[in-house]
C-alpha cells in the first residue's frame, strides 16, 4: 500500500468531489478556453487554467471532468463531443445508380448499445458502445423525422467490423419552442424510443 502527497494538496486534508458532466465550453480567438457553463446555468472563468483547443472564437459541446470548490470551478480533463442540429428526413439522401433518392427508408440506421439517454441544458446527450476495429470513419447525424420526433442516424463504414466496444458522446441541441419530444434509437436490441 502506498501514499501520495503533494505541497498543494487541500490543506484541510479533503479534496472536492470530482465531477463527470456534459457542459458547454467557450473559446477565445487563441483557442483558449474563457468561460464553461454547466447544464444549470451556471457559468464559470476558466480562462486563467491556460487549457487550448484548437477551435476558436467558437463554443463547443463537451464532456468533462472538473472540480467546483469556494465558487471557482477546476478543470481535470476535456474532450469535444459531437453536437450538430437536427436535419429534415428531406436532408437525407442515397445515391442510387447516379441518381440522389430521397426516402426515410434509407436513411442510415446502424444500429449502436444505448449506454444511457437524458435530457439536460436544453440538450437531448447520448452515451453509446459503438461495436469497431477502428477501421474507416463512422458518420453521426440528427434527424427531425416529424413533429417532436427526433432519431440517431448512424453510417458504419463498410470495412469497420464489429469486434469491440468504443464509448462515444452526442449531444442534440433541443430546437427552440419543443417542450416535449421524443427520441429514437436504432440498437441491437431493436427500436428504443424515449419521451421526455
């Protein structure tokens, strides 16, 4: 058994609880990160932590780690997760034989392992175990499939076998005026579909 102590370890002896969240991070025009705004509302300087990005003048959906003691948030660890409006089915297309088919039946449905689902900061999130050999680039998209109906559009490429599972993050922004919707997943376990 060992110990570990450090010269700025908390002089009272106990270290604030360290949180794991969805939450939004503004960027300077250097890329630095100013200010985060957690799904409450409460919004924090964090500019002074010297932590980068390389988006800039820009804000950005994350994941982190962080800490909140004596009204100051401290950031442990950050990592940019997909965020993206949701499109119309009509956005949606297959090219068949040259020509662009516009049909809500091929819009790509591969299915994933639905971890978790919430509702939180004006955001529908996502956690999800995508089966990969890290072979191509999976495509992730949101879809409006009609009134208060939104669903996951996934694209596996086609060399990308199913050998092991890789955790991923999406975050839908909820479109201004829906006050209840529901969301869709296509698993392997079939069709899973949330009312919030």
């Amino acid at each position: 058994m060992g110990c570990v102590a450090c010269e700025d370890d908390e002089k009272d002896g106990n270290f604030p609880a360290l949180y794991t969240d969805m939450l939004c991070v503004s960027t300077a025009e250097d890329g630095t990160l100013k200010t985060v705004v957690l799904d409450n509302g409460e919004q924090y300087d964090v500019s002074a932590q010297g932590m980068t990005s390389d988006a800039c003048s820009t804000t950005l959906r994350c994941r982190a780690s962080y800490t909140l003691k004596d009204g100051r948030l401290k950031l442990h660890g950050i990592a940019h997760v997909f965020s993206d409006n949701p499109y119309p089915q009509e956005a949606f297309y297959v090219v068949v034989d040259g020509v662009a088919v516009h049909s809500p039946s091929l819009i790509p449905r591969d299915p994933v392992k639905l971890i978790s689902m919430w509702k939180s900061g004006g955001y529908i999130n996502l956690h999800l175990g995508v089966l990969t050999t890290g072979n191509g680039v999976h495509a992730y998209a949101f879809c409006r499939d009609g009134e208060g109906a939104y669903s996951l559009v996934h694209l596996r490429p086609q060399e990308d076998a199913e050998s092991y599972t890789e955790h991923l993050y999406l975050s839908m922004p909820i479109p201004q005026g829906e006050e209840h919707l529901s969301f869709t997943v296509y698993t392997y376990d079939g069709i899973y579909t949330k009312t919030f």
